[in-house]
C-alpha cells in the first residue's frame, strides 16, 4: 500500500467515534483473543443495517459483541438479531455488551454451537440480513448458507474479503487466501446477487440478493 493510501486507510479507521461501551467490547474481545471488526467496519455496519431495514439478522461469529452492538444500533426497534458462536465465553461476553449498550434482551438470540451445524436449522429466504465474521477456512458454506437465507433483497455482508491485502496479490497462494478468493467468484457469478468489495477495513464484501434470486 503506498503512503498515501495507507494515511487514507488511517485516517477513514479513526474517523469513527466509539463509546464506552463499545470500547470495553473491545477491551473483553482483546482479554478472550478474538479479533473484532475494526472501527471503519463497526460504522459501516451501523450504517448498512440502517439502510437495509432490516428485521431479521443472522450473525455468524459473535466474538465479544462488537459487531453485534454496531448492527444492533442501526437496526429498527422491532428488529432481532440472531447471533452464532461455538464459544460460551464469547456469547457472555456479548450478551454483556448488549446490556449495556441498553439493547432489550428480546431482541438478540444467542445460539452455542457450530455454525456449520446450526445454519442448516435455520429457514430458508426468511432473513433480511446476514453478516459473516467466523473461521475463514469455512466461509465457502457460510456464504452458502447466507444466500439459501435471505430473503429477496435481504443484504449479505462478509468481513475480511481482502485477508490481510493477500487477495489482490497474485503470488499469494495460502489455503485461506485462496477460500477467499472462492467467495469472492461465488458471489460475483451467483445470478441472484448484485455485489460489490469495499476496502473498508480488511475488506467488506457486500450483495443484494435480488427479488428473481432463489
């Protein structure tokens, strides 16, 4: 990254203002080793949930709960957010988060468990939103799974698309450089998805499922 773009990417990462309790999130995300969203991303998602209007959110990686509030507080009051995590500690700590950012306890579901098993359960065309942030080496099935899910124009959101900037470069050739580089085509060629690839953060790759989609 050149100077330049590196000061931009600096500076549209520290634009954003984060409270409290967005900050011991972090701090809680930090003390059980899982790596949130970044503060460009968290914003982008508030605002993307704001757009979309949604009311039916699926969540897959819940980490702390920084991403979960960041969508929470874009989200309409009668929305519910649906979120997944093989770790209890992490769904805890979540759940801590979500009370303080003042969040009604009926309007987040906490799921333990895998969610390659746990998808499958869920219904098909029945979401408005899925947001993707778990193990890389499984996106391929959660995209999958994230398009069975939404509804016509529901929005797919998967965070880290660029893997560390190793995508765009061709000599790149690790195992989850090359699964993200398979979402990327899966979603670019799905003829039921409008798509785009924003560089915020580590990369945010965006579709619409579209109102012919299956």
């Amino acid at each position: 990254m050149s100077a330049d773009k590196q000061s931009t990417w600096s500076y549209t990462e520290g634009l954003p203002f984060e409270d409290e309790v967005l900050l011991r999130a972090r701090e809680r995300s930090h003390e059980l080793g899982v790596v949130p969203v970044s503060t460009g991303v968290g914003a982008a998602l508030t605002v993307l949930a704001a757009s979309s209007k949604a009311q039916t959110v699926v969540e897959i990686g819940t980490g702390a709960g920084v991403s979960g509030v960041c969508l929470l507080r874009g989200l309409g009051p009668g929305s519910v957010l649906t979120t997944i995590d093989s770790d209890v500690d992490h769904l805890r700590a979540a759940r801590l988060a979500y009370s303080e950012a003042g969040i009604p306890g009926n309007r987040t579901r906490t799921i333990s468990g895998r969610a390659a098993q746990v998808l499958p359960r869920l219904t098909d065309n029945a979401y408005d939103l899925v947001f993707v942030d778990a193990d890389k080496a499984s996106f391929v099935l959660y995209a999958e799974q994230a398009v069975r899910l939404l509804k016509p124009g529901g929005l797919l959101i998967i965070n880290g698309a660029l893997d560390n900037g190793r995508v765009a470069d061709p000599a790149a050739r690790e195992p989850l450089t090359a699964t993200m580089r398979q979402v990327g085509r899966l979603i670019r060629d799905n003829d039921s998805l409008v798509s785009a690839l924003l560089p915020t953060g580590d990369g945010l790759q965006l579709a619409v499922k579209t109102a012919s989609g299956r």
